[in-house]
C-alpha cells in the first residue's frame, strides 16, 4: 500500500512569481521512512503541508493513506499526526498537559492517554521535568514536547517537519529510537531534517528537491551511485597544490581547511602515501549522502564547488 | 443471527452515540488546556480580565452621579461579551503564528468549529467572574428570577455570534498585528456606535434601521427589557431574539464555510 501518491503537485502561494512546487510527483510506501531533503526555501515544508491537509495545492494530485487531499481531508485527518517546523508548545502548560489532554482531544480514554503519555515522555527523557511548565523548559525540551504530542497518537502516517532541531546528540538518538519504534509498529513516517546523518541512519528512501522539483531520488545506495566515485579522501589544504590532486579524481574545497578528493580505492593508496611524504593529515572513508546533497543541491546555485573537477 | 445483529446494532449506536460526542468533548479539553490549565498557572490573569469591563460602567457611573446606571450596566454587560468574541479571534490568530497550534488541529480529527467553541469556551472561563458581576447588577437593577432564562439566552447568543465572528475575522488575517488593528475597529462598530450604552431614543429616525441592523442594539434592548425599562413600540422581545438568532446562525455559517481552515 502506498501512504502518499502524488501526482504533478505544483503550489504557487499567493503573490508569489515562482512556484514553491513544481510538477512534483512521488510515491511512499507503506510502514517505511521516507525522507525529504533540500536546501532552505526547497519546498520540503510546502509538501508536508499540503499532504498533511493544511495547505492546498494549486495543481495537481495527491492521495494520503487511500483518500484524496482535497476532497477527503476529513478521513486523512484522522490517521495522521504532525510536527509542524517552527511549533512551539503552550507557555504555561506542562509536557504531560501537552500529551494527555492532547491524546483525549484526538478521542482516546483516559486510562489509554495516560499510560501512553507516561511511555513517551520517559523514552523522550521528559518525564521526570513533566510538571514544569513549558516556559520553563530549554528549547530542546520544547522542541520534545510537540515531538511527544505527535508520535504519542495512533496515527498511521506521522509528519515530522525537522522534529530534531536544536536537539542535543542524545535527545536526537531518543527522536530516533521513537521513530523506529513506530516504524516497528507498522507506521509510515513523512520526514523532512537537514541533518544527513540523520537521513542516512533512519531513511528507507529519500527524495531531494530543489528550487520546488525533484533533483534525485532513491535508497543511499543508489544515491551513493549519483557521484561516480565512491570514495573521499579528504587532506588538509597546507601548501598543497591542488593540481597534483586532480588527476586523482574530482576536488572540492570543504571550506574548512581540507580539501575532499572523491575517488576509488585504487586511487587510495598513492593518496594517502602523497598526504604521508608532505606530513599532512589526512582521512579515508566513503562517500556519505552528505557528499551526495552537495554535489547535487550544490549545483546551479551559483557556486561552483562541483566544478572543479 | 437476530440476536446477532442486535448486537451490532447496539455496537453501531454506541459508536455513533461516542462520535457525536467527540465534538463536545474535544471542545471541553481545548477549553480546560487554553482555559483551566491557563489560569491555574497565572491566577492573576483573571483579575485583569476581571475588571476591564467596568471601566466605562465606572466613568458612566461617576459621571451621572448615579442616575444613569441602568444602560450603563447593559452596555457593559453588551460591550464585554462582544469583547470575549473579538479576544477569540486574537487568541486563534496568536496561536496561529505564534504557536503553530492551528497546523496541529488541522491536522487531527478536530473540525474548526470545535476548536472555536474550545477556545470560545476558554474565552468565557475568562470572563466569568465580570460576568457574575454584571448579570447581579442587571438582577439587583430591576430584573426579575423569571428573566432570568432570557437573560440567560441573550447572553449565549451574543457570546456564539460573536466568537463566530472573532474566528471568522482572524481566520482571514494574515498578521497579528493586523488583527488587533481590526479587532479594535469592529469594537467600535458593534459597541460604541450603536445604542448599546444609551437610548435608542437618541438616535436619529433616518439611522434607525442601521441601529436595528446591529445585533448589539437588540441584545441592549432586551437587557432594558428585562430590568423594566421603556422600549420603543415599534420593537419587540421576539423581533429582538430573532435578530440575535439570525446572527447567530449567520455567523456560524460563516465561520464554518469562509474561515480559513486548511490554507490557500
Ligand atoms: N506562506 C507562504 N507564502 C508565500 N510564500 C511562501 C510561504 N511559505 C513558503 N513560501 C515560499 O515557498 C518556498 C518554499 O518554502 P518552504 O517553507 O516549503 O521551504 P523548505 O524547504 O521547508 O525550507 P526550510 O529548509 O528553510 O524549512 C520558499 O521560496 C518560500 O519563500
Ligand atoms: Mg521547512
């Protein structure tokens, strides 16, 4: 079963020259993580958006769990559950406030909403601060508490809008244990996050868009295949000529004093003995979707960071 | 196989009968988290709340010396109730940009009419303790026990129009500030203009029917009623409540068809 089919969707929001969306068309499947990547002002919210029924599109078409968005949004919204980017939870209202009048709202009796209140606010680690008003709470603890309100439901398909910004290293890997879990569960995940080791570690299919179309799309290994190398050699820059580099492969400044050699294994060896002779310091590893988002949403921006090869 | 479908049937009911109350439900617990929660945790909000209706009653009051304390109690019963309307649309366009809650419940099985009412009701948590107050002064000022349940009615059916209309309005605003701007006008339009703090008597015969087009000329002149003062012969109780639903049910109709739910 597919949890989202969209069809040419294109939005031009009012007053605006260029499309945020244009002639977009994807599929989801069923009880799997699909990731949305792209660069600030790519259109990631704009789709969520309009999957999630807040926002309609001005062409095209898309079916969420079966129904159709414009004419159905009554039965999609029932099996759906969001976090919204840029959400912020009520100032004088607690993390369990949040979750168990929220669980109610959305029609689970009390006993249910609170055994599941307390399940998620302990894997988010917000349990023990559950008393404190939201206002009280750092950003991060914030930022949990609407991530709590929405994988707390039971909903089928969960939109998550950069549910870990400005999360600390661990509370990132409690959003991401809860991710699986509800993957786990038979769950379908909508997930938009400029993280890339983020995507790479939980995403079952990930499609980059860019300037509203889609620029590339498929699993990290056949998106690992867009760059024809597999892979980086990144050396620091200190004297090192960039020429003696090129015949190795493509070079791309990181633009924190390394320079990042995409190339194969056979080149690795003479690499790494280059970086040795000149007592630079230097790291071996394969390409990363990181590598890939660069070298795709990179291109045509302007910058020529992909041009030098 | 009788006693079968019997079951199902009973089941079918049962789940209609859970549905149908959702609505009411959902609208409760938005009220007790915007509402309850709220003042449970800013006590003192509500003192604020409190008192802003009397400020006119005050200046009225002081002013006449005490004669002309009648409308002046009517028009602040009128003005605070328009006022728990116009804080709504405030609150929903507040919690709109500010808070991204709206996404949330347009993304969720709750319809816009019950997220209102959630938030009407919190509205009117609100505004309780002002009011008690007034209605007792309508009461202590010549209102009879038996007015009560048109007192009463005339109540609820300000405060419905006029939350359906503070939704309506801010649905289609599309900055805060801007709403507050507006917010403040139709005040002035629906209070101040009509005779809601003073006679009808004083308006003149050519902008009478513009009077009586306004649902806050009726809602004072059935408070006027109620406490025993002269209305005009050529309205009427009936003629005044059919206004009011009217409004009621334009308002409704509107916020539930032209308010902006789901974006453009
Ligand atoms: N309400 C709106 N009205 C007009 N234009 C909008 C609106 N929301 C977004 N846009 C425009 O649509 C484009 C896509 O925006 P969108 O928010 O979907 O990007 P995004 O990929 O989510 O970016 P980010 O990573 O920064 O969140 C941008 O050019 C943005 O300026
Ligand atoms: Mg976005």
């Amino acid at each position: 079963m597919l949890a989202i089919e969209a069809a040419s969707i294109t939005k031009i929001y009012k007053g605006a020259r260029q499309a945020a969306l244009s002639d977009v068309s994807l599929k989801v499947e069923a009880g799997r993580i699909f990731t949305l990547l792209g660069r600030n002002g790519a259109g990631k919210t704009t789709f969520v958006r309009v999957c999630a029924t807040q926002l309609m599109p001005t062409s095209g078409s898309i079916s969420v769990l079966g129904y159709d968005v414009a004419k159905q949004a009554k039965q999609i919204r029932d099996l759906i559950s969001v976090v919204p980017q840029e959400g912020r939870p009520l100032r004088a209202l607690t993390s369990w406030d949040h979750v168990y009048n929220w669980l109610q709202i959305r029609g689970e009796g009390k006993q249910i909403a609170k055994d599941k209140t307390e399940e998620i606010l302990r894997k988010l680690e917000l349990y023990e601060a559950r008393d404190r008003p939201a206002m009280n709470l750092s950003g991060g603890m914030k930022q949990k508490i609407l991530v709590a309100m929405a994988m707390a439901t039971d909903a089928q398909l969960l939109f998550l809008d950069e549910p870990t910004i400005g999360l600390d290293p661990m509370s990132r890997r409690q959003v991401w244990s809860a991710i699986n879990d509800w993957k786990s569960k038979g769950g379908s995940i909508l997930l938009t996050t400029h993280y890339m080791d983020e995507a790479e570690m939980l995403s079952d299919y990930i499609v980059i868009i860019d300037r509203g179309a889609v620029i590339a799309r498929g699993t990290i290994q056949e998106l690992r295949r867009v760059i024809p190398q597999n892979i980086r050699v990144d050396i620091a820059r200190d004297g090192l000529d960039v020429d003696a580099l090129r015949p190795y492969g493509s070079v791309v400044d990181t633009g924190a004093g390394m320079l990042r050699v995409f190339t194969f294994e056979s080149a690795v060896r003479e690499l790494s003995e280059l970086a040795l002779r000149k007592n630079l310091t230097f790291t071996v590893s394969p390409v990363t979707l990181d590598d890939v988002f660069v070298y795709l949403a990179g291109r045509g921006i302007g910058d020529d960071q992909n041009s030098s090869d | 196989m009788c006693l079968y479908t019997l079951q199902e049937e009973a089941l079918e009911m049962t789940r209609i009968a859970v549905t149908s109350m959702l609505p009411v439900r959902q609208a409760f617990l938005i009220a007790y988290m915007t509402g309850v929660l709220w003042l449970r945790r800013n006590p003192m909000s509500l003192v604020f709340t409190a008192i802003s209706p009397f400020s006119l009653l005050f200046v009225l009051f002081v002013i006449s010396g005490g004669g002309y304390v009648v409308p002046a109690v009517v028009g602040s019963l009128v003005m605070a109730l328009v006022g728990y309307g116009l804080a709504l649309g405030q609150d929903i366009s507040f919690y709109k940009t500010e808070y991204k809650v709206q996404d949330v419940f347009v993304a969720s099985p709750v319809s816009p009419l019950t997220y209102m009412m959630g938030l009407a009701l919190s509205e009117l948590l609100f505004g309780l303790p002002a009011l008690i107050v007034l209605t007792s002064l309508v009461m202590l000022f010549g209102a009879s026990v038996f007015s009560i349940p048109l007192l009463i009615a005339t109540i609820l059916l300000i405060w419905g129009s006029m939350s359906a209309m503070g939704f309506f309005l801010s649905s289609r605003m599309l900055h805060m500030r801007n709403a507050t701007q507006v917010i403040s006008f139709v005040n002035v339009i629906l209070a101040i203009l009509p005779p809601v703090f003073y006679s009808i008597d004083r308006v003149p015969d050519i902008l009478r029917p513009l009077a009586y087009a306004m649902p806050t000329t009726h809602a004072s002149l059935i408070l006027q009623h109620i406490m025993g003062k002269g209305t005009p012969g050529e309205w009427s109780l009936g003629f005044g409540f059919a206004v009011l639903i009217a409004y009621l049910i334009g308002f409704v109709a509107l916020a539930k068809t032209k308010a902006i739910w789901r974006e453009n």
